[in-house]
C-alpha cells in the first residue's frame, strides 16, 4: 500500500472517479488499468492499492518522477505526448481512465487515442471521461485556433499558454460511441459545475462533464 504521508504531488483521486471504482466492484477484483494523463500517480493509486496492475502515461517528465518515487518501481509510467496518439503499449486493459487530460491535445488527437484504444481493451473493459464543456469559465479566454479550441490566457488557472479543447456533451457521446464502439445506453453521464481556488484566488464557473461505461461489444 502506498503511503499517503510520503506521496508526492496530489494524494486523492478525483472524486466522480472514486464513485466510479467502488460503484463497478473494483475494490473487489483485480486486473490491469491505464491512465491516459496521469500526472503523479494519484488515480492509480486507488487501483494500486487494491491490486490491480497499473500503467500510465504523461507529458511532464517532472510529474512521472514523482509517480516512480511514490509507487517505487511497483507501476509502469511512459512519457509520451498525446497529441501524437498513444505510445506502444501491451494490452490487454480491464479499465482506462482518461480524467481531465484529453482537453489538453486536439481533438483529431482524441479521435485517434480513442481509435487506438480499441485493440487494448478488453470486450467489456470499463473506461472513465472527464471533459471540460462550453460553458466552463476559460471558454474562449484566449486565442482561437480552432471551434471550440483555444490557446488560454488565463494565468489565474495556471494554464496560461495551454490548448484547451470545449466539448458538449452530444458531441462527447457521439466520439465515444464511433471511435470506442460504446452504446449510448450504456453510458453514465454526469455534470459538474463548481468554483475552484488556485494560488489564493477563486476561480469560478468550472463546467466538467463526466461519462463512464462498459464496452458493450468484443473489439477487433
């Protein structure tokens, strides 16, 4: 079990995350899990200390240090940036989670994460999604370089200079259902509006939507 006093970086997963793990009995099997932007380890960390075998990856070498140290040699961490698809991997995975990462890269990028995942999942895996929607309060404060895709100037949110993609929740369903090969019927869908502080200001009007499922077919 890893230990929380020692962790580096964030030491909780992300809340709809934790419902997600225990409402499907995840506390209750093991299996192999991929976090595609996974930061330091925190989500892991959940799967990882139930048993389960854990691989992610992320673009910031400094948070995948951290992620070594805090699971110490015990999870699989590749640096590799999403904007150019997945990095070689081994499936087969029971679960991928994709929580607030994927808005960073474009969204042909999404596409082709989501294309590329088919083969490395199992028929049945489970997946978990947080996107950031239209109505979030970094919607077009910053450069347009695309509908809906904007290079922020919001250094209040600590994403100054980053490409933040606005989703709808149609629009989320549909790339899942064509690119994942999910059934509508088999997604949970959930908004979340909600004020955030960061470095001592409260930034407002954070707008997240999150969809979770099963695959609801055996993938080629």
């Amino acid at each position: 079990m890893l230990d929380l006093t020692r962790q580096r970086g964030l030491k909780y997963p992300d809340e709809f995350l934790l419902r997600f793990f225990f409402i499907h009995n995840s506390h209750k099997r093991t299996g192999r899990v991929l976090e595609l932007g996974c930061g330091n380890g925190n989500n892991l960390a959940l799967y990882h200390t139930y048993g389960w075998e854990v691989v992610g990856v992320d673009v910031n070498a400094q948070s995948l240090q951290s992620a070594a140290i805090n699971f110490e040699g015990r999870g699989k961490f590749l640096h590799h940036d999403l904007s150019q698809g997945l990095p070689p991997l081994n499936g087969p995975f029971d679960v991928v989670l994709m929580p607030a990462s994927l808005y960073y890269v474009p969204q042909g990028a999404l596409v082709r994460c989501l294309k590329e995942l088919c083969p490395l999942l199992c028929s049945g895996a489970l997946f978990y999604i947080r996107m950031r929607l239209r109505d979030d309060y970094r919607y077009g404060r910053g450069r347009q370089i695309a509908p809906h895709s904007f290079i922020l100037d919001t250094p209040e949110t600590g994403e100054a200079g980053c490409l933040n993609v606005f989703y709808s929740e149609e629009e989320l369903k549909t790339l899942l259902e064509s690119h994942l090969g999910v059934m509508g019927q088999n997604l949970t869908v959930l908004r979340c509006r909600f004020d955030n502080v960061r470095a001592g200001r409260v930034v407002p009007d954070n707008s997240d939507v999150i969809i979770w499922g099963k695959l609801s077919r055996a993938l080629i």
